[in-house]
C-alpha cells in the first residue's frame, strides 16, 4: 500500500490503499508530492470513518450532460 509510479519516469503517481472493509482501491493523482498529500488524506479518512468510495467516482452533471439528455428523451 502507499504511493507508486506506475510507469517509471513517467511523473504519474498512483495511490493504492485498502479501505475498513479491507477492499484495495487505487486512484492516479499526477506528481509525486500531491500523490503523498492524498494517500495522507485517505488514510485518515479511512481511520476516521468518513471514507467512502461511492463518492470518489461519482461524476459531475454538468449543463450540457444535462440539457443533451432532455434533448434525447424529448425526441424518442
């Protein structure tokens, strides 16, 4: 568990952790330093009971996510 760089010299670092349910979760974060940041930040969440992965893939709606759906549900 910690924080790797997938592909060397590629200045992409990953996280890789294991939540309370002891499932692994891994995310790409960008440079090194932020990737410790987060990994930092997991953990205490984690630790602290306000970890929840639900919410790490949850996309944003945006306007025009919106208005393209109502577009389509119109016209079928």
């Amino acid at each position: 568990m910690g924080v790797y760089e997938r592909d060397s010299d590629s200045g992409v670092w990953w996280v890789r952790y294991s939540d309370a349910a002891g499932k692994i979760h891994r995310e790409k974060v960008g440079p090194k330093r932020l990737a410790q940041q987060v990994y930092a930040k997991r953990k205490t969440q984690i630790r602290e009971g306000k970890f929840f992965a639900d919410q790490l893939n949850r996309k944003r709606l945006t306007v025009r996510r919106l208005m393209r759906t109502s577009r389509r549900t119109q016209a079928g």
